[in-house]
C-alpha cells in the first residue's frame, strides 16, 4: 500500500488493466496499476467500477486528475479527466481478425504493417513531440481509417478504431505517457 501511494502521489500518469485470477481457491480478478516507476497488484472480486474507486481511493464523483491509460473495457470510463487508450490493446483487435480467404489476410497483414510503422512514428513522437510530426501522424492516420480494403471486417473494425480517436492519441498532448 505505501508503495502504492509514494508511486501515485509522484505519477505523471498510470495504466492499469486485470486479468481473471485464482485466489484462495476463488475466481477473483488481479488488477495492476503502474507506470514506468511502480507496479502494484490488487486482487478483489471484481472488476467493477466501484471496486476501481476504491483501489484509487475516490469517492463518488471523484475522478483521477492525471492521465489513465486503459484498454477499452467499461469499467474504466470515467476514472480519470484524461481518459487514454493503450495503442497495444487497439492493435490487438487486429490481430484477432482471422480472414479465411488468403487475399484478405494479405490485406490484413499489409494493413497491420503500416499500423506498426504509425506506432513506431508515435513512439517517435514521445521522443521528439513537435507539431510537424503531430500533423503527420494524425494525417496518415486518417489515410490509413479512411482507405477502401474491400475488406469488410477491417472496415468495421476501423470504425470502432476512429471512435477511439481522441482517447488514442491523447498522447500528442501528454507525450510522456
């Protein structure tokens, strides 16, 4: 716990995510709160919102006032006054798109390649934040959303990923995170 608190009272922002746990002999849920300074483990019997409140120490209409970096499960909504997805968890949605036809795996793959290459150029970014590369980025970004794949699965997919958008490059304004 002291290890918990020393590490939000000097965050400049956290992540966090769960994961299904077995404890005690019962299902419960193992959620890791963390960043690049600290790492901590809580396991409770759920992953509710309530329970995520009370791990943070929030009351009722609190929210956190430092970035939050989460996939986009539910129960993170709202935690924080800057809300932001995890590129990796975006990606990953992806990944498990299992085209039966060799052509649309071909367009997958093709795909998945330029995300990466934007990824890197973001991971660039981090380095180097500047209003050129953010331009750029947000550029090819839509020119990747906005490209015709013929593949129909990408496609609904990439909806899904536009309305993520703002949460998904938070990171132009926060660039540490």
């Amino acid at each position: 716990q002291a290890i918990f608190e020393a590490g939000m009272k000097h965050a400049k922002f956290i992540q966090t995510d769960e994961t299904g746990a077995r404890h005690q002999g019962k299902n419960q849920y193992a959620h890791v709160i963390c960043n690049p300074y600290f790492t901590c483990y809580f396991i409770r019997p759920d992953k509710k919102r309530d329970t995520l409140k009370a791990i943070f120490g929030l009351g009722k209409n609190e929210r956190l006032s430092i970035p939050l970096i989460t996939d986009d499960a539910k129960q993170y909504y709202n935690l924080s006054m800057i809300c932001c997805l995890c590129w990796i968890h975006e990606i990953r949605h992806y990944k498990k798109l299992n085209p039966y036809l060799g052509y649309y795996k071909q367009i997958l793959d093709l795909f998945l390649r330029e995300l990466f290459e934007l990824y890197q150029i973001i991971q660039l970014f981090k380095i180097y934040p500047n209003y050129i590369l953010k331009e750029y980025i947000l550029s090819r970004f839509e020119a990747l959303i906005f490209k015709s794949y013929g593949y129909n699965e990408l496609e609904l997919r990439l909806t899904a990923t536009w309305g993520n958008r703002d949460r998904l490059f938070q990171v132009l304004d926060y660039p540490y995170i």
